[in-house]
C-alpha cells in the first residue's frame, strides 16, 4: 500500500542520512562541492586551525533567511573539517546577552548586527590560528558564493607565518588612494593580510629579495634604472603584473582630467624585453561581447564595453578556467612578437567579429555617437589578444619567471568591477563580475601558486547562449547597412542645415522667403520626414525581431525538456509493454 511504501521511504532516508555523511552535486559547475585547491590547502595544513562559529540561536530571533542561510554554513564547516582529516576544529557558540560567550564573541572581533529595532544578532566566525586571528565579522547570504573562498583565504592567512612582499606602482589615481576609499583601492585591501603591500614611486634602482612580485599600472615616463632594477628582480625568478591601458577611462569617474600624453600607457623598454608589441593609440570594438550600460540616460549599448562571459576567455588555463565574466572598458591590443626570451599563452582575445578603434575618439563618446559606433561598424577578421601570460628567462642564465600583460586597467576599478563598503569596520568588497578575480587568480599564478584560483569567481560562472548571440547578430546585419546609409542621408541633409539658415535669414532681416526657396524648404522638410519614419521603421522591425528570437530560444528551452522527459517515458512504456506482451506458443 501507498502507507507502506511511504514508511519504508522514511526508514532508508533515514538510515542514508545517518551513514553515509554526503551528497551528490549535480550543478554544472560543482558549485556546493569543494574545489581541489580547497581541499589541497586544508590536506598540506601543517598546524591545527580552530574555527569559532558565533550564532544567535536561543532567542530564535533570527529571520528565516538567516536560519536557512546558518544551516548551509554549518553544513560547509562540518565539510571543511572532514576535508581537513582532523587539522580543522570546529566550534559553535550562542552568544546570549552578558553571557561568556558574548565576552569570547567581543574579543575576537564579533559584534551584534542589528537586524531589527532593538535586536541584535550574532552570526560571524574566527579563523584562529597558532599566532594569529582572522575574523569575518557577519555572514551575509548575497556573500554566500564567496564563502568558501573567504574561509580558505582566511586559513591560509592565519597558517603563513612569513608574508611575502609584493609591490605596487601606479599612475592610475584609484589606484592611490586610501584604503577606506572604493573601487580599486579593493585591490590593495584584498592583497592585505595574504602579502606585505609596498607602494613603489618609480624611483628604485633596486627590490628586497622576499618581494614575489611587482604590479606597476599604467606606466608613463619611468626611469631607465626602474626599468633596470624590474629586470634584474624577474631574472631572480620573480614575477611581473604589467597592465596598459589606451585610454585610463576611470580616470573622469573621480573627478581628473587627464591630459592626451597621459591618456595611454607606455613602457617600451620592458615591451621589447618581453617580446610583446601594444598598440597604444587603439581599443578593441567588438560587436559579439558588446555590453549594455546606463550612463544617466537610459540603457545603451556599447561596443567598446566588452563583456566575456566564457567566449574569448581561453578555459584551458588554470588563470582562466575558473572566470566566468569579466567586463573590459576601452581594452587594447598586444602582440607576441619574439618569442626568444618568453613563450606567451592568450588568456583573453577579442572574437574575430571585431576591429581597432582611435582610442582617444571614445573619451567622451555621447549615446548619437555609440549609435553610430555600432551602426558603421566594420569587421577585420582578426583577433586581437588583450592578455598574455609570459613565462620565461630575461636573460639564457637567469631564473624562469612570469609576467602577466594586460591592455587595460579600468577593468579593476570601480564601478566596473564592483564596490567597497564597511561591515562592522572591516572593509568588503561585493563583485559585480569576475574582473578581481580574474586579476588574483594570474597574480597568483604570477607567483607560483594556484590554491585559491579554483575557488574565487564560482558565482559568475555561466553557460551563455552562443548560439542566441548569433542569431542577434545575423538580424542586425540584415538591417545594419539601410540603418548606416539613412542615418547617413540625415547626417548630411542636417549638416547643410539648409532650412534653419534660411529661417534664421527671414527672421534677422524681415524680408519674405521667395517661393523657390519656400519649396525648397518643404521639400527639404519632407526628405527628412520620411527618412526618420523609415529609420524607425526598420529599427522597430529589428527590435521585434530580436525580441521574436529571444522568445524562441526561452520557449525552446521551456518546453524542450519536458518534451524529452515524456519522448523517453513513452519510449520506456512502450519497450516494457513490448517486453511483457504474451508470447505466442510454438
């Protein structure tokens, strides 16, 4: 009976749960499974590490998010541990008010979040470990994705008894502010704690020997005894984070206006000893990864803004693997020239549907002309690579190194890549993208790790719809060129400006128009009239068009599975009452 099947359910469900302590992960990407680089770091532990878990659960105060949000954190630390092979320990406390636990919870840094009027909640955790203390004050569930790698990082911070040193130099103003201020300043926090952070000035003739590697951004006008003392640091085995830029657009966001020489990025002596050429004076359009934004006056799109989500990102290499979007602002282009000193592998590449574009042309780009941008667009064919990993030798009797070469450096800065706010004066940084990630993942690979590069950007990993992006390219290009020519007839006939003079000459001298130009002026009017229905026309018939395509991709999609589900059920029925028919007897 339906009772007795529902009991024998119960009674194995039961017993599964109690003995065999897992699960089985069927998302694409193992998205609730610990990734290799986790469970390489808590099996190499050489220390035991305590994690103490704070959680307000007696006054059953907390909101049912939180609750469900608390069960899957207990979950993920009861996993660690087992990964750990008995080198992680959790502990759990209840911080009640004026209890012992509510003085341990203060003193590692833990403070009530109030998530009501009046109520205060504990919900955060210590990483502790011989020596030293890292603590994560409140569990956000939006920060969810990123909690793993917030732990992980937090051991293995807490089990590095020397931190290595790794310096910065920048021309790029976000890049030089204070710690507190947002956008790319989260660079420099997010290195903290995992490296000694040292700001260079451009000036040194030389680097301490524990210093792993050095990042310099957007460089302009440095000194041949930088450039020399950064050439003798990478044939001592150290690495090389160099990212350029065409055109530093973050810049206007905080208020400098640059000057044209200090627009592109420029370092030549170091390009030629990588072997790598960079088009200085010329970004990437591309019309494939082509991104959407709202600039203050609705949503447009631009085809200088590039958004990667999996195409142009080469998934072969342990940098890149693991990203799954990244947004480029007004990118360049490189080229791998000489291949003596230093191999090169693609990490990122524009599609072939894709040209360059001026670059200082883009500085103050109005919506009329990414308009025209997108509409005159042209196509070469050619794939333009906008970062390279180079690995090699300065020098046929230095160490091997790495240099990792970018073509842009906005992509780091915000809002691009995300914001920084204060969580109990501790500083988080909410990604809108993998754009941090990706950068940590090849500064660490820069510097001979990968622990943590599996693990950073498991969030932003998606399956994009190729083959809906190729159906809305091929219906702009069956309007593209009418839209181009129409655009460019009223460019013209507005250009001549032949009926405003003529108003502006009635108007000034008082005098009648004669009915030739009269004529003129109607004839010129009706010219514009109708190409500005035509254009509209055409533009409604490609919107509708491309919303027809989406709709049948979603309607595919939807219905698709559950049509296979019921082929194959039917398809079983039908095998099963073929098996069991009666046989006819011989």
């Amino acid at each position: 009976s339906w009772a007795l099947l529902l009991v024998l359910l119960v009674v194995v469900s039961n017993f599964l749960s109690r003995n065999f302590a897992g699960h089985i992960d069927l998302t694409s990407n193992q998205r609730y499974t610990l990734s290799g680089g986790s469970k390489k770091i808590l099996q190499e532990l050489e220390q035991p590490v305590r994690i103490r878990f704070y959680l307000s659960e007696s006054d059953n105060i907390l909101p049912l998010e939180l609750r469900n949000f608390a069960s899957r954190v207990e979950d993920l630390l009861d996993v660690l541990a087992d990964a750990s092979e008995g080198k992680l320990k959790i502990e759990k406390y209840d911080p009640i008010p004026d209890s012992e636990a509510e003085i341990a919870a203060n003193l590692d840094g833990i403070r009530g979040e109030q998530i009501g009027p009046d109520l205060f909640t504990y919900f955060g955790l210590t990483v502790n470990g011989l020596i030293q203390t890292r603590a994560l004050p409140f569990l956000e569930p939006r920060n969810e994705v990123n909690l793993e790698y917030e732990i992980l990082r937090a051991i293995r911070q807490v089990t590095t008894e020397t931190l290595p040193k790794i310096g910065i130099y920048s021309t790029v103003s976000t890049f030089e502010g204070s710690e507190d201020q947002g956008g790319a300043s989260a660079l420099v926090h997010l290195l903290r704690g995992e490296a000694e952070v040292i700001r260079l000035s451009g000036d040194e003739t030389s680097f301490p020997a524990e210093m792993e590697t050095i990042i310099v951004i957007h460089p302009r006008g440095l000194s041949t005894s930088f450039t020399m003392a950064v050439q003798k640091h990478m044939a001592a085995g150290n690495g090389l984070s160099l990212l350029l830029d065409p055109l530093t657009i973050s810049e206007f966001f905080y208020g400098k206006v640059p000057t044209p020489d200090e627009l592109a990025s420029s370092w030549p002596e170091m390009l030629e000893l990588l072997g790598v050429t960079f088009a200085q004076d010329q970004a990437v359009l591309d019309m494939r990864l082509k991104a959407s934004v709202d600039r203050g006056q609705g949503e447009e799109v631009l085809n200088y803004l590039l958004d990667y989500d999996r195409e142009g990102l080469n998934l072969d290499h342990p940098v890149t693997q693991s990203v799954g979007d990244l947004r480029l602002v007004a990118a360049g282009s490189l080229t791998h020239v000489d291949a003596s000193r230093f191999s090169s592998s693609t990490l990122v590449q524009s599609t072939r549907d894709s040209s360059l574009f001026p670059a200082k042309n883009l500085m103050r780009v109005s919506s009329y002309d990414a308009r025209q941008l997108l509409q005159r667009f042209q196509a070469d064919d050619e794939i333009y690579h906008i970062a390279l990993m180079l690995e090699g030798r300065v020098t046929p009797a230095a160490q091997p190194c790495r240099a990792l070469v970018m073509a842009d450096v906005d992509f780091m800065t915000d809002p691009f890549a995300g914001t920084t706010r204060k969580v109990q004066d501790r500083q988080v940084f909410d990604p809108v993208n993998g754009s941090m990630g990706f950068f940590l993942n090849a500064l660490e690979h820069v510097r001979g790790g990968q622990g943590l590069s599996e693990i950073r950007n498991r969030k932003h990993q998606s399956r994009p719809f190729t083959r809906l992006v190729d159906l809305r390219r091929e219906a702009e290009e069956r309007y593209r060129s009418r839209i181009a020519e129409l655009e460019s007839q009223l460019e013209k006939l507005q250009t001549s400006n032949f009926a405003g003079n003529a108003a502006n000459s009635l108007a000034v001298s008082g005098q009648n128009l004669d009915p030739k130009t009269v004529t003129a002026i109607r004839e010129s009017k009706q010219v514009e009239k109708k190409l500005n229905e035509e254009l509209y026309l055409i533009r409604r018939q490609l919107r509708s068009d491309v919303k027809q395509i989406e709709s049948r991709i979603k309607w595919l999609n939807i219905a698709g599975i559950p049509l296979v589900v019921l082929l194959l059920g039917g398809l079983i029925v039908i095998l099963r009452h073929h098996k069991s028919r009666p046989r006819a007897s011989v």
